[in-house]
C-alpha cells in the first residue's frame, strides 16, 4: 500500500521501500532468516510506483497481495512478479465495496477513485478520470478507528467526499501544489490532471475541495517539484495549516 513520494526511478523505488524495511525494527525477521512480520499488501492500482516494491519482497516468506481483480490480471500479465513464489505469496482479488479482512483487528475496503489506467497501457486518448478497477482507494478500519488512503485521484466526486468524511485520517494525493507545475519547472511535459492527478491549489483543487471534512488531512505521494515539500516555504508554513491539511514528505 505504500507509494513513494517524488518520481523515482524502479531500482531507487525499490532501494527505499528496503531501507524504509531495514530501519523498521517492527519488520524484522522474527524468527530464522527469512522470516517477516509482513503479511500482506493491498495494490490501489498497478503503475509501477504501485508494483516495483513488491520486487523488494522476493525473499521466500509467505505473504498474501490484496487488490482489484484488473490490478491483479496486469500484475499477472508481467513474468517480472513470477519472483514472487506462487507457492508462498497468493494473490486474492477483491470486490470493490467488500470487507478485507487483514488481520484479526485490521480490516480494509477498496473503492473507486476518478484516475485513468498505468501509464504504459494508456493508448492515444485515455480517459482521466473514470471510476473504475483500475485506480482505487482503501479504507482501512481498526481499533475503532478509520483511515482512508488515496494516493492518486483525479477528481473529488460527492461519493468521495461521503467516504472520506467518516474517515478519521485521510492520506490524500498531493502529487502536485499546481496543474502546470511540472511544465513551468521544465520537468515534464505533462499536466497533473493529464497524470491522473488533481492539483492541491488552483479551481478545482483538492485543498478546497477537502476542507469540509473533520478529519485529519494528510497530503502524500508529493512530487519532488511540490513547493510544499520545502520545509519554511510559503506553500508550507502558510497555506496548508491554514487550511487544516499536513504534509508528508
């Protein structure tokens, strides 16, 4: 479920997610040398953001990967995860809408998020903000309390905002401070909403369209262009608290 911020490249997405591993005394071995305390993963989708760190799970301990059943069938369709030992990291689909149960006091719940599909299987014309299979979010609900994760999203739809207002925690798609951020820094040629992502500021931005809710904001998957990345920036230490919302860099 985790998702790295900024665009890294697949070796250093995957180097991360093992030092983030290595430093985590909770993730250790717990037994022998290949063991792990990690006993699932739930894909929101299956760009490679979203898939490379499973690579850095290849170490023989059973484990079970959660997601949409069109996530799974293009995990599947790339021999690259074949690493993963069948025989020890199955693979279950879930229906959007159904309870997960991870563990005995941990439960998760996919929904639809408006985004498009991966990136290498866009054709010519994409759509960019369908509700589908392909781009969910999870609600995660334990210990009485709940969290919701949306690591990319397109728009915010009043079913969204529905979901997210029971939440008591919502991780939210902070790809991008504005639309053309990544055109007017020289960095891409690509605007946030053409990414799948909704700008944080600007008409239509996610910073107004969160503000009603009661729940703590939190902004993720924050692209290294993000002013609000800058620790003293204006954009961080004005315009976000204000607004209730935090950052994680």
């Amino acid at each position: 479920m985790i998702r790295l911020h900024g665009e890294l490249s697949t070796d250093l997405q995957i180097l991360v997610l093992r030092e983030q591993i290595a430093s985590t005394p909770a993730l250790q071995p717990q037994a022998g040398l290949r063991g792990s305390p990690i006993a699932a993963v739930v894909l929101t989708g299956a760009e490679i953001d979203q898939t490379a760190g499973l690579l850095a799970l290849r170490e023989r301990h059973a484990f079970a990967i959660h997601g949409s059943a069109e996530t799974l069938r293009t995990v599947a369709a790339n021999p690259m995860f074949n690493v993963l030992a069948p025989d020890l990291v199955a693979r279950r689909p879930c229906a959007i809408g159904s309870p997960i149960r991870l563990s005995d006091d941990l439960h998760a719940e996919l929904f639809t998020v408006p985004g498009k599909i991966p990136l290498y299987l866009e054709g010519d014309a994409p759509e960019l903000a369908a509700e589908t299979e392909a781009n969910v979010g999870v609600e995660l609900v334990g210990g009485g309390r709940r969290l919701a994760y949306v690591p990319g999203c397109a728009a915010v739809t009043p079913a969204l905002i529905a979901r997210l207002s029971r939440a008591d925690v919502v991780l939210f798609d902070g790809t991008l401070w504005v639309d053309d951020e990544m055109i007017a820094s020289g960095t891409g040629a690509k605007t946030g909403r053409r990414m799948g992502h909704m700008p944080i500021e600007g008409e239509g931005g996610s910073l107004a369209a969160l503000a009603g809710l009661t729940g703590r904001r939190i902004y993720i998957h924050i692209n290294n262009t993000n002013p609000i990345r800058v620790a003293g920036s204006p954009r961080s230490s004005m315009s976000i608290p204000a607004n209730g919302a935090a950052t994680c860099r």
